[in-house]
C-alpha cells in the first residue's frame, strides 16, 4: 500500500535534490511563463504590480507554497493513517521514505517563502522604466503576431522627435518587413505594423498608439502611467531601476597616481570617471570594489630611497618633513642621472627593498606615507572614495603566476634565448613580457598578477579598468592573457576597459602651464576656488548669502564644475578644459543646473508652506498633470531609470548630463507658464499651488539623485 502510494505521489510532486538550483530553475521558468501570461492579463492591477516585473515572479512563487502546503498536509495525513491503522508495526523503509519526502517539501516550502519575500522587497525598492516596459509590450505583441520569426525581429523603440507623433516610437516593421520576406512572407511595413499593433497585450501603460508613414509606430503614454511613478517618487525616494544580475561583484579601477608624484591634470579623467562609475553601478544594486593600483613599487623607489638618506640621515627616528614630493623626486632623478656613485648605490637599494631590508622598506614606506597625504587630500576635495591596492601587493604574487604560466605551457623563453619569459597571445603582434632577461618582472606582470587576483580571489563577475585610450593595446593582452590562462570566462565574467580621450588646454593641445609644465590637480581645484567665487561676487551674492552659504555654493560649482564639464563629454573624446565656459550659468553647465534645482528650493521657501504641510499634500493627494507643461515635465521625470540604465550599459556619463539638462530646460518651461504662487500687487501671497508644489519636489528629488551620481553637491541656496 505504501508502496503504491509513494509511487503514485512520486510521479506528481517529485522532490528536488538540489534545493538551491531548484528555486533558481523555479525563478527562472516562472519568469518564461509569468512574461507570457501578465503580459497578456487584462486584470486589474495594482501601481507596484504593474510597474515592476519583479513581482511576476511572485505571483508563481505564491502558487508553488500553495502547492507544496497542500503536499505536505496530504503526506501528514497518510503518515497519520498508518500510524492509526497500526501503531505497533515497525516504520518500513516505505514509510522512512515518506517521511524523509515530506521533511524536503517542508525545506522546499521554507525556502520558497524566505525568496518570495525577498521578491517582494525587490519589487518594492525599483523605479519603473517605461521604455522597458514599452519593449517588453512590443515584443510580446511581436510573438504573438509572427510566431515564426519573432526570434529575429527585434524591438527598435525611441524617443519620439516631436510631441505631435506621440511619447515613443516603434520602428520594427521596416526590420520586420525583410526578416519576413525571407520567411516567405511578404507584407508591406504598414500592414506589419498593423500586425503588431493589434497584438500588444492589454496593459496601463499605453493610452494609444497609431500607424505613421512607412510603418512607424507612434505610441502616447497614459497619464496615469506617469503621475503613478511620479507619486512614488515623493511619497517614497528616487529608487534605482531594476536591471539583471545586481548580486554581480564589480572592481573598478581608477585614479592609480605614482608614489613620489603630485596628482596632475593627467589623473583628473580618471579619478572623476571613476568615481562617477563607481557610484552609477552602486546605485543601481551592484557590490562596487574601487581600486587604487598605485604605483607604489619599482626601480625608481631605489634613487628616492638614497636620496632620502642623504637628505634625511634621521629618517629611521624622525619623520622626514618632505614638503614638496614632486621637487623631491626631480632632485632624486637629477642625481641618479649625473652621479655614477649615486646611481649604483641606487640600484643597491632595490634589491635590499625586494630583499626586505628593514631600514629600506622603512625608507620605502615614509616615502608612501607622505604621498597618500597628498593624495587624500585630493580625494577629500573631490569626494572620492577608494581604497589602495598599489603595485606592491601584487609583488609577491608575481613569482606564482609565472610559475602557473610556465607549468601549463602559457609562458615560454623568448626566441634568441636572451632570458626573457614571454606569452603570447592571439591576435596580438607583441607578446606579454613576464620576467626580463636579469629575472626582474616587469608591468605585464603586476597587471596579469592583478587580474587574477581580482578574478579568482576577490571572486570579481566583472572588471573595470579606467585608464587613458593610450593603453588600448595592453589591457586587450592582459584580458587576452587572462583568458589563455584560464581565469576569465567571457560567457560567464565581464571585462571593460573604459578609455578616455587627452584634456586640451585652450589652444587646443595638451594642457599645460604657461612654463610647459604639467598642470598639478590641487592648482586646478584652487583656481576653481577662485573662480566661482568671483563669479558669485560678480552678481552679488554676498550680499543676499550668509558667509557660510557662500562657501558653500564657492565649493560646489568649483568642483561640480570641473567634474560635469569632464562627465557632459563623451569620454573617449578630447576635451578643452576653460573655466570661461564651465562656470557660464547659461549653458550646459554644473552651475546651470544647480541654478535649476536652486530655484526649485527657492519657490519652495516662497510660498511659505510648511515643509510638513507640503510632505502632508503628497501624502494625502495624488499629483495632477492637466497642464500640457505639467505633462511635459511629469513624462521627463519618467525617462531617469532609462536614461540609469543605458549609462550603466554602455560605461558613460554623458547621457544622463544630457538628460539633467533637457530636464532643466523643461522646467524652465514649466514656471514660464505655470504660476506656483499667485501674489496680488501689494506682493502678498494670495494661493499657492500645491500641486505645482508636489511636482517641484519630485524634479528636485530627481535632480538630487542625478547630481550625487556626478559628483555635484546641490546647495538650496546660490
């Protein structure tokens, strides 16, 4: 009896072996048939439902512990049967066996729960992205229409280029039209649009859409669509949209100064990228590791060694007061060039410091204190956060890799058998040099040392590299090399370099100083300083700031300024750097913008409004966008998540700089013809628009989010 039971149950509920990879299969094929059956669901939903497909799989998760209740119960009950039928028998390997099922169903159940929670808690923290609803839609409506071909026929959706042709356009039937015409189809692209817009699924997303030309899609969003995303922005925050695989380790590396050298112009691209990246990537979900691979180890450690001895005899009791590094490292590099003597005793000094010589690691190590001190200081200024992980560190490692390389084959003696150890990889003319002919290793090593520390130690899915055009060719052998090792999976791990172009100075070639020197970061930033703060005088704001909001707004446009005037160019670009068009308040600029969200603050204060009495208006009622510049403004707000995630995408910055400053431009807009706050002619406040109110608070809120990715530091004050 039980046997027949247990056979006939087992056919039904099946328990999974392997619980971990049963709830990722479950994930993954509810969310297959989830796509096909929500999007097709004319029920009505509720705002989070319907903005955030994250809780598609919810709805299956609940229907499993549903099922897996009722399993267990069932088991119980025949367990409990038995048991009364016969309370002396011995429990048979049969009913051990039952029971061992019902404790799996029992774990199954748990763990579905503590993931549908989870779920849940996702669904709850994501802002709505309308274009990928919208092309989630289309394909859908794609797949029904041309089962056959779907799989070729992609979803090409843009913005529309006039407000007349609607919010979005699909432009899939010109595509579609030849994809189909090999399939032995022949239908002109209006009648394939026609198709597809017949079979969009039923959704709140969509108000209409109609048939424009040769096939274009026109699509107009529905109003609710949009004042449901803006309501959550001010009733909750701006929340990061949802993008796969936010469980993904990410190291960026970034800034990576040399030791003994002041940070100049040539570390600003970097360092901001960096820092932007870094922060874009957090927002967004991911687990961010920022790297600073200073140079912190080499040949010429040996002269700056002697040379702080012969400056500095004290050094081993004192802290050697070096004031200036860059001055101290010309001196070092004049003497290792014209002094023999000093030369050799140089040399010495690198092998005690890759010996381990105490009193020269010390040396070494003050030489490395004084330049971090510097460094910070910069990094403070610019609000960038990162934690060193030098050349050094990667020292002792190297002996292993060659070892690694040289036992599978992957490094070789170099032909002519001058002593050099060598790899080759594809594609590439020049080989990576590993060891040198005297033994030493050299910058290919340190960074093929690296990679695989940040693949196979810090367990990294993906690696960022933010390091000038310049080294286009290294990083594709170090990537290559990793790869031939073994270490990197292209199909399972990422790997970018992000390069960027050179700073230019005004005349167009590389920024320097009047005297052809290298312009040092911390000149740039208190040239800023200066900067702004004559501009701010220039229309004076001293005289309507307090001391302290005037510090302030000197310090956020000086160093919002440099960072947006990098960040609003595409970054493999060249870039004239000119504090004339970065501190103009009237064009794409930082100080534009903060001008914008100042303003907002600034109608905020006006009105006279509590700020509890604005937070008790959004609470209580839901925004409104009747006027056409309320509903221009309101679709704006709508484009961030997009706008999010196609920078995360694509490595760049400049899109969302674009995107702050067409929302600047329709906000202007928006106060040119809608009043806030209505004053009769004694300048007494008469009504306020609350509702004006409301939606001034979900653009400032916006503008916050999008500032802190760029670095800039709104102040409610200019």
């Amino acid at each position: 009896m039980f046997h027949r039971y247990l056979q006939l149950l087992s056919r039904r509920t099946k328990p999974l072996t392997n619980p971990r990879r049963s709830l990722s299969s479950l994930l993954q094929n509810n969310k297959k048939n989830n796509n096909n059956n929500n999007l097709h669901s004319t029920r009505s939903m509720t705002a989070d439902e319907k903005y955030n497909g994250l809780y598609r799989r919810t709805d299956s998760l609940t229907e499993q512990v549903r099922t897996l209740n009722k399993q267990v119960q069932l088991l119980k009950d025949k367990l409990s049967n038995a048991n009364d039928n016969d309370s002396n028998v011995e429990v048979s390997p049969a009913l051990q066996q039952l029971q061992t099922m019902n404790q799996k169903l029992k774990y199954q159940k748990t763990m579905l729960e503590r993931t549908l929670t989870e779920e849940k808690e996702k669904c709850a923290q994501k802002m709505f992205n309308v274009h990928t609803g919208l092309v989630s839609l289309f394909q859908a409506a794609i797949v029904k229409a041309f089962p056959e071909c779907s799989a070729k026929i992609p979803v090409v959706l843009t913005l529309a280029q006039n407000v007349k042709f609607g919010d979005y356009q699909c432009n899939s039937a010109m595509a579609a039209t030849k994809i189909l015409k090999g399939s032995g189809i022949n239908l002109a692209p209006p009648l394939v649009a026609k198709s597809i817009v017949e079979n969009i699924p039923a959704n709140d997303i969509i108000k209409k859409v109609e048939i424009a030309g040769p096939g274009f899609i026109n699509i107009h969003l529905k109003k609710g669509c949009v004042i449901d995303i803006v309501n959550r922005v001010n009733r909750e925050k701006v929340y990061p949209p949802g993008v796969p695989g936010t469980n993904r380790r990410v190291v960026i590396d970034f800034s990576s100064p040399n030791i003994a050298k002041q940070m100049h112009v040539g570390h600003l691209r970097s360092t901001i990228i960096g820092e932007s990246l870094s922060r874009l990537l957090e927002f967004v979900g991911l687990d961010v590791l920022r790297l600073n691979h200073v140079g912190d180890w080499g040949t010429q450690f040996g002269m700056l060694i002697a040379h702080l001895e012969d400056e500095f005899p004290n050094y081993k009791t004192e802290v050697p007061p070096i004031k200036d590094l860059q001055e101290f490292y010309k001196a070092s590099k004049k003497r290792f060039d014209e002094d023999e003597v000093f030369k050799k005793r140089a040399y010495q000094r690198v092998v005690q410091l890759q010996g381990g010589d105490a009193d020269v690691l010390k040396a070494w190590g003050m030489i490395c204190d004084a330049s971090r001190k510097e460094f910070q200081r910069v990094y403070d200024r610019l609000e960038v956060t990162l934690t060193e992980r030098g050349e050094s560190f990667y020292n002792p490692l190297m002996p292993k890799v060659i070892d690694e390389l040289k036992a599978s084959g992957k490094c070789k003696l170099a032909d002519g058998d001058d002593g050099r150890w060598i790899m080759h990889v594809p594609d590439m003319k020049v080989p990576l040099i590993l060891a040198k002919s005297d033994g030493g290793f050299t910058y290919d090593t340190s960074d093929m040392a690296a990679i695989k520390h940040r693949l196979v130690e810090e367990r990294a899915d993906w690696l960022i590299y933010v390091v000038d055009g310049g080294q286009g060719d290294h990083f594709k052998q170090i990537f290559g090399g990793a790869q031939e090792a073994g270490w990197y999976n292209p199909t399972a791990k990422r790997v970018d370099h992000v390069s960027f172009g050179v700073v230019l100075g005004e005349d167009k070639k590389k920024f320097k100083t009047r005297s052809g020197e290298t312009v040092k970061l911390s000149d740039l930033m208190d040239e800023g300083l200066k900067r702004s703060m004559e501009k701010l005088l220039e229309k004076g704001r001293d005289k309507e700031l307090t001391q302290e909001e005037l510090l302030a707004a000197q310090t956020s446009v000086a160093y919002g300024c440099i960072k947006y005037a990098d960040l609003s160019h595409n970054r493999i670009m060249d870039y004239v750097f000119s504090f004339d068009k970065m501190l103009d308040d009237k064009g794409n600029t930082a100080v534009y913008l903060l001008y914008a969200y100042t303003r907002v603050r600034s109608i905020q204060r006006r009105s006279n409004v509590p700020r509890a009495d604005i937070d008790k208006h959004i609470r209580d009622v839901s925004i409104s966008l009747e006027h056409e510049k309320e509903w221009k403004l309101g679709k704006m707000l709508c484009r961030y998540p997009e706008v999010v995630v196609r920078c995360m995408e694509e490595l760049v910055l400049h899109p969302l700089c674009e995107y702050l400053y067409e929302l600047a431009g329709t906000l202007t807009e928006f106060y040119d013809e809608c009043q806030c706050i209505e004053k009769n002619k004694q300048g007494e406040i008469v009504s306020v628009d609350m509702n004006r109110m409301a939606l001034l608070e979900a653009v400032a809120r916006i503008f916050e989010s999008g500032f802190y990715i760029v670095g800039i530091k709104p102040v409610s004050r200019m």
